[in-house]
C-alpha cells in the first residue's frame, strides 16, 4: 500500500492510502499531494492515481479554478511522527424499527398513539400516550402500565360519550351480542409526560396494528379479534345479510365492526396472510381462518365441491368462505376454536365431567 501525504488548509495529513487521499480530492481539489519517490508535491487533481472520479470510475471531474489551488507547501514532509488522516465520520443510521410507530420513543407529542410490538409468536404490544391521550382494550387485557396512566372500567367501548345511559347500554348490548365483555377499559395518561401501558394476546398468534384511516374508517373482523385500541374507535356488530352467510359461517351470524380515524389493534391466531383481492378476484377460504376484510369485500358462503365423500370425510367442513374483491383480507393460520379443539382431543378421558 502507497503511503500519500496531503497538504489541505495549511495542514498536512497521512500518511494515508490512495482512497483516503482520493476522498480529500473529490472534497478539496486544490490540495496538494507527496509520497515517496516524488521530487516534490504535485496538486492533487493533476496525479491519476489519487484524482477525483465521477461515479463512473473512469470521467474525472473539472479542474479547480485558480483561485481554487492552494499555496504550495514550502518543503517535503516531515516522515516522523506523522498525523493520521481523519476518518470520516459515519452517519447515524435512523433505519426504523419496522415493529414500532414513527413516534414511539421520540419524546414528543404526537397525532394518535405511538406503540411498539414485542415477541415472535406470543406478542404484546406497547402503547405510548401523550399527556391526556387514552387508549380503550378489552377487560383483562392489560400486561402493565406506568403509575400515571389511569385506569377506568366504562359500559360498551366509550366512543360516543354523549349518548348518555342509554347509548352506554346499547354499545354494551351489541358487544354482548358479539360474546365481548359489556365492560371496555379506558386507560388515560394523567402525568406531564408520556405514559405507557401494554396489552398482550390472549393465545398464541400476531398483533396486527392497522389505522382504520387507511381503510376508509372501517373494518370487518373476527367478533374476538379486537384487543386495543385509541379511545373513539366504535366497536360494533356487522349481521349478515345472507341468511345462509350467518347460518353457516363459522364465526356465526355476526361479525365485529370496528370504525373510527385512529389505530386499532387486532389478535389473530398463529401467522397472518395479507391477500389484495383485485375487482372481480374471488378466493375460497376456511370459515375459521378469515380474520378480518376490508368493507369493499364480498363474504358468501359456499358448499363444498367434490361430492358426499368430500363434506363427510375430507376434514375441511360442509362449507366454504367465498371472498370476491376488490378489498384486502386477513387471514389466520390457526384460528382459536381450532386450537381449542385439538386441546380438548389431547385431554385425558373424563375431562370435564364431576366426580361422582
């Protein structure tokens, strides 16, 4: 390796290899350059080797102009103790961390609730509220919360607090129907700064945060599947309007409804599969493994094909969710009353069942 010496705003650098002494050149093309072997110092944009390239490798850039070029040094280098040449310095990578909100952990307000997801296949997530900011879950959810965040038992989800007992009651009506709790807790950040407070799934599977703005302030999910959210989101119930849909639907005549502007997230079991159904685009689907759709999306239900043998004995159900586009859907790869099932199955006989 050559050693070069380089003589910039009156200070000498090096010794130093030839892409050190390059990057001086691009940043000051009126320096002046020695190695050994040289009678003298040359300017450095007038040697090949330590010259200036555009990204090509080959193209040089302009020479400097004349009132570009520096003094030029009075006497060669002094080998003895030489000073090193500076080593750029890096920038700091602010990669995001793809499980957290842009805001999480910054310090300052922000719009709507920062979180931030922890775990693999059992998760909870992290919310972060701004002084006066609330966040609503599901009773039992909550994993911890810091001491000023406080924690408040309501009717129904809380989202129009102007409807008075009766509006209360009837929000807790339709979560009953749901097989929700009637109660939702509302958890407020009291303190002058952020608080935190953080929800875990109730079984193994994925957190899912999604902001129903994106999707047009509504989305179709599972009746179990909502776990937190901001306060103002409205959690309701989607009927069917197919008889048959409701009937044999898998998750019932009922599915939940969640509205709003704001973040919500939702729990599905096991791993999750985002599909874009495009218009006219149909997919046949386990009634038990559709999570959750976008409203533009068309849920029928369809009997399943291949004869008598198939329904009976093939494993899959007498039917089939038929989902046709445009929208988005989820889907869960191990939904609850699967695993629920395969618990019982594995249980010793008798399980259950009072002594007698």
């Amino acid at each position: 390796m050559e050693h070069w010496f380089v003589m910039n705003a009156g200070k000498q650098l090096g010794p130093m290899d030839d892409a050190a002494a390059r990057l001086i050149a691009r940043e000051a093309p009126g320096a002046w350059c020695w190695k050994q072997g040289m009678p003298d110092w040359l300017p450095i944009y007038q040697v090949a080797k330590v010259r200036a390239m555009k990204k090509d490798g080959v193209t040089p850039f302009p020479d400097p102009t004349p009132d570009m070029i520096q003094p030029k040094p009075s006497g060669l280098p002094a080998q003895a103790g030489p000073t090193p040449a500076p080593v750029p310095a890096k920038r700091p990578s602010f990669t995001p961390d793809p499980n957290a909100s842009g805001g999480y952990g910054q310090g300052q307000a922000t719009d709507g609730v920062d979180f931030k997801l922890y775990g693999a296949e059992t998760q909870f997530v992290e919310l972060e509220l701004d002084p006066g900011e609330s966040a609503v879950a599901e009773a039992g959810a909550m994993m911890y919360k810091t001491c000023d965040v406080q924690m408040e038992t309501i009717f129904g989800d809380g989202s129009n607090q102007s409807s008075g007992l009766l509006g209360s009651l009837f929000g807790a009506g339709k979560r009953m129907l749901t097989g929700e709790s009637l109660f939702t807790t509302v958890f407020s950040q009291q303190g002058s700064g952020k608080g935190r407070v953080a929800f875990a799934a109730p079984y193994p599977g994925t957190i899912l945060p999604l902001n129903l703005r994106d999707f047009g302030g509504k989305l179709i999910c599972q009746k179990d599947s909502f776990l937190a959210g901001a306060k103002g989101v409205s959690i309701g119930i989607q009927f069917q309007k197919k008889i048959l849909t409701g009937l044999f639907g898998g998750e019932g005549f009922i599915l939940q409804k969640l509205e709003g502007d704001g973040w919500v997230f939702v729990h599905m079991g096991g791993t999750v599969r985002k599909i874009e159904l495009a218009a006219g685009e149909a997919l046949d689907v386990d009634t038990g493994c559709l999570a959750a759709m976008t409203q533009t999306v068309d849920y029928d239900i369809r009997m399943v094909g291949g004869g008598i043998k198939s329904m009976l004995f093939g494993g899959e159900g007498v039917f089939f969710a038929r989902l046709t586009g445009p929208g988005t859907v989820w889907l869960q790869s191990l939904p609850f009353s699967r695993l629920a099932g395969r618990m019982l199955a594995a249980g010793p006989a008798g399980v259950g069942r009072s002594e007698r």
